[in-house]
C-alpha cells in the first residue's frame, strides 16, 4: 500500500520524506494556493525535495481537453521525474485522459465521487483514480464504501488502474479504506503524525526507560558494548 503527501508546503514535505516510508506527493489548485509562492518554482522544489522517483501529482486548472492535454506536457517538463498530471472527471477530462494516455503521460483521475465515475475514468486510461473520502462522509455517504466498490469493479473487469483514495481528515477514514484494499491513499502531513500517536505507546516508553534507568543509569547500549 502506497502512502502519499498531500500537501506543498515544501516544510511539511521534507519532515515526512524524512520520518515516513512516502511514495510521493500530490497537490491540488487549492494545496498550491495556500503557499502563494511562485508556482513553477515550487514545483521544482517539491520535486527536488523528494527527487526523481518519488510520484508527483499536479492538478491542470483547464477545462477544455485540448488546454488539459497542453498543460499536461507544460507540467511534465517543469515537475519532471515520475510525474502525474491530475484531471477532474468530466467528458472533457475523459478526453484528455485518452489523449494523454496516448502519448505516454500518467494520470490521475481526481474529484471522483461514484463508482461509475471511476470506472469510466480508468477505461479512459487513468493510472489512478481519486476518490474523496472525507466529502463523501460528508454528504452522509460512506467513502470507505465507495471505495470498497471501486477496488471489487476493478479486479472484476481485470483493470490495471489503482484507487488513490484522498480527502482525508482522521485516522478512521484511512484504516477503513486501508481494509477494503485500497492500494494508495494521500493524507496530509498532520495526519501522518496522528497515524502512529498512541498515549499507551508513549506510556510503554516511558515505563521500559524508567526500568532501564533503574540499573544502567544514562548509559545507552552502545556505550554498554564498548
Ligand atoms: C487529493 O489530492 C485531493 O485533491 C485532496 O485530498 C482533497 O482534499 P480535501 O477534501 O481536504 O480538500
């Protein structure tokens, strides 16, 4: 299962690249307004944060298929390495996603709220698919669910497209969806902290620390195999 940063914040990244087992970063028009920097200067900082194999994903702010695919390949050279350009399910997206695939762009199907959006974009030739797990709570609906299903319609129809399932906001929605099979998810960086807090865990250190202390003092191991 591949764990994602969904953040630009240049900061954010490089605490988790260094602490967090990350296959990479994705963004999104809203995540690159936050930092009001320069944004292709940003993208090439992100992408030497994380270096050339790390994925990248960059949503297109197009609505037309041809000014998608055209800021698909103006993306790809600027974002470089292994790349992704996101594009929103519409028709036109669709379009795109067939364009692009055609000429060996990677994509990422974003803003999928139903199983047939997803299933649609993935015949297009999306690489992934981004489901909105949080805004579909939301609404009352059950993203893990959604979820669920697009994982079942893929391996059903012999789909090689995987679910990036996104919009994150607590660690349930990402162990639910991390149970139904879902191959990737992009969390943002406070939630990587909140995935591995436990007040209990924090208890057990304090209490193995004490005991050690106890007989051996501030010495640490190394110094004890001198
Ligand atoms: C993925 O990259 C999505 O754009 C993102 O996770 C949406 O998250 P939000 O619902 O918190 O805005």
């Amino acid at each position: 299962m591949q764990f994602i940063i969904d953040s630009a914040d240049t900061k954010a990244i490089r605490h988790c690249m260094e602490f967090f087992p990350v296959a990479g970063v994705t963004t999104n028009p809203t995540i690159i307004s936050k930092e009001k920097s320069d944004f292709k200067q940003l993208i090439a900082e992100i992408r030497s944060i994380i270096g050339p194999d790390k994925m990248l994903h960059v949503q297109c702010t197009s609505d037309t298929a041809d000014e998608i695919v055209a800021e698909a390949q103006a993306l790809k050279a600027i974002a470089g390495g292994d790349f992704y350009v996101k594009i929103p399910v519409s028709a036109e997206g669709l379009k795109a996603i067939r364009i692009l695939k055609g000429q060996g762009i990677k994509v990422t199907a974003t803003a999928i709220f139903t199983q047939q959006q997803a299933l649609l974009a993935a015949l297009a030739g999306a690489d992934y698919v981004a489901p909105y797990i949080n805004r579909l709570d939301n609404i009352v609906s059950d993203g893990a669910h959604v979820v669920e299903e697009i994982v079942t319609l893929f391996k059903m129809h012999n789909i090689s497209t995987k679910v990036l399932a996104a919009s994150f906001k607590n660690v349930e929605q990402v162990h639910k969806v991390s149970m139904v099979g879902c191959p990737a998810v992009t969390i943002n960086p406070e939630l990587f902290d909140q995935l591995i807090y436990h007040p209990l865990t924090l208890y057990a250190v304090d209490a193995f620390t004490a005991d050690w202390e106890m007989v051996y003092g501030e010495k640490k191991i190394l110094e004890l195999l001198k």
